[in-house]
C-alpha cells in the first residue's frame, strides 16, 4: 500500500478510495456494510486514516460545520480487544449535535450504542507551544458532561483498529450537558461515571479509565491533531473518551449519565422519524 498521511486528500490510492466508498454507500442506503480492512487492513493507521480525510472533506463540501473531534479507544482493555496501544479520533460536526434531553429517532441509526464521557470546551488553541500538561490544563475554557451515541457502517460491529478509524472512530450524535465547569472546580480524573438506563445502572466507571486521565486524551489529541495539520482551536469540543462501557440503544430507552462533581446529561430514543442523519453520510 503506498504510503499516506492523514491529512493526504490527493490519495491516488484504489484501496482507500473503495474503502470511503463503501463506507457512503452503506450510510447512503442505511444497510451495514461488511468491514474494509479487507482494502485497507486491520492495523494501517495511514491508510484508515486517509480514508476518514476523504470522508471529512466529503462531508464539508456538502456544507458540513466542524465543531471539534472525539477520542476513542482510550480504555486499555479496549486496546487490548483490538490488538491496538493507541487511541483514535474522529471528527464532529455541527449536525452532530443534539439538545440534552432531546429524542432521537432511531430510524436515522444503524445499530447505536450509547457511552458516557467528560468533554471539553476549548478557550484557546492548541496549536503552537509544547503542548505540555500546563498548556493543555490552561487551553480548556470548561468541562462539561456527555453522551457519544456511536454507531458503525459496519455490520455487527466486526470492527478492528483500521474499520473504526476509516469510519470516523464509529462516531454518530453527541449529547452536552451540564452545568459547564471549569478546571479550577472540577478534577476530570477523580470524576466517578454512572449511567442508567431508565432506572437501572448499565455502565459505570471513572475519569482514570480514560487513558489514566481525560486530560492526557485530549493532550495526545492535541499533539496528534497539530502532526497531522489540523490543529485544535478555541471553541472546539472534545470527547475526551469513555468512562465505562458502551451500552446498545433500542428505541424506547432514555439515558442519564451523572459524573460527579460535574453534572448529567440525558438522551432519549423513539421508534419514527427519518432521523438526524448526521454521521450517517459518510464520516
């Protein structure tokens, strides 16, 4: 495979080319599409992420918003499960976005699933500078608390490193919280995580089941996203990763996350409607 970067556009690649597409045409017809690793392999982090560029830059020609990215597989045993000893990212946009305690048809879904997560309201960029501790602590504005609803293109989830990440980390809808807290009130890795389905508790966990720290996530995003040319900028919203397991979502369910010493945020799923549809033309 020839070498690529992520932020390569002008591919001339087959293979990543026909991976991207595969990943649209299943979006496009909302059926799930068998895995790409069998175009782009399991664990090319090249080549899964210049199939996510082409499907960013799909996205903003058809007047897509960027409103910030998403961290993922920051959980060891994830890692573990994948055969990986990296996180990943993908990219959000503005359609992405859904009130706390909004509905969401799960018609505009494939096979959802529901996680709990810290996100980050950045006050400054994170593009010049060590990207140190220090820097990265100073750059956010406020933390607040969130739901990721993700979803894969992918059929039953049969996903590797390579699938997830050329499907933009099987990223779907993101639900913010609240109250907005900044750093000096609130310590993400001392958070506790707890979210209920209804009434019952279905996934729980802490801010160090997120690579040790939600704040070392968004630092390796950081520098990440400055290697690769497209920096982090004031304003943006960070998933910083999952607190504890991801749950599948039926309509008819409602969830309620509460991170301690930072509130909680609500979603819920009914059965009509043709659906958001945000991450489901491509990216």
């Amino acid at each position: 495979m020839n070498e690529i970067s992520p932020g390569d556009t002008s591919l001339g690649n087959g293979a990543v080319a026909q991976a991207a597409q595969r990943l649209l045409r299943a979006a496009a017809d909302h059926v799930p599409c068998p895995p790409v690793r069998d175009l782009i392999g399991s664990d090319d982090v090249k080549a899964a992420y210049a199939v996510q560029e082409l499907l960013t830059a799909h996205r903003l020609e058809a007047g897509g918003l960027v409103t910030g990215r998403k961290i993922g597989l920051t959980s060891p045993a994830v890692q573990r499960q994948l055969g990986v000893d990296q996180p990943d990212f993908g990219v959000l946009f503005a359609d992405m976005s859904v009130e706390d305690g909004a509905s969401v048809p799960v018609g505009g879904l494939l096979q959802p699933k529901v996680e709990a997560e810290i996100a980050f309201v950045l006050g400054a960029d994170l593009a010049d500078g060590p990207l140190d501790d220090a820097q990265i602590r100073a750059a956010v504005a406020h933390a607040v608390p969130a739901l990721e609803i993700v979803d894969s293109r992918i059929a039953d989830w049969d996903i590797t490193f390579g699938d997830t990440v050329a499907d933009n980390g099987s990223s779907a809808l993101y639900v913010i919280g609240g109250p907005a807290k900044p750093l000096t009130e609130f310590e993400p890795v001392e958070a506790d995580m707890t979210m209920k389905r209804h009434e019952e508790t279905v996934s729980a966990g802490n801010g160090a089941a997120c690579l040790g720290d939600p704040l070392t996530a968004l630092g390796w995003l950081a520098r990440t996203a400055r290697d690769v040319g497209d920096p982090l900028r004031a304003g943006q919203v960070v998933l910083s990763g999952a607190l504890g397991p991801m749950v599948p979502a039926a309509a008819g369910d409602v969830f309620t996350a509460d991170i301690s010493g930072l509130g909680s945020v609500s979603v819920r799923f009914h059965a009509t409607g043709p659906g958001h549809g945000p991450g489901h033309e491509g990216a």
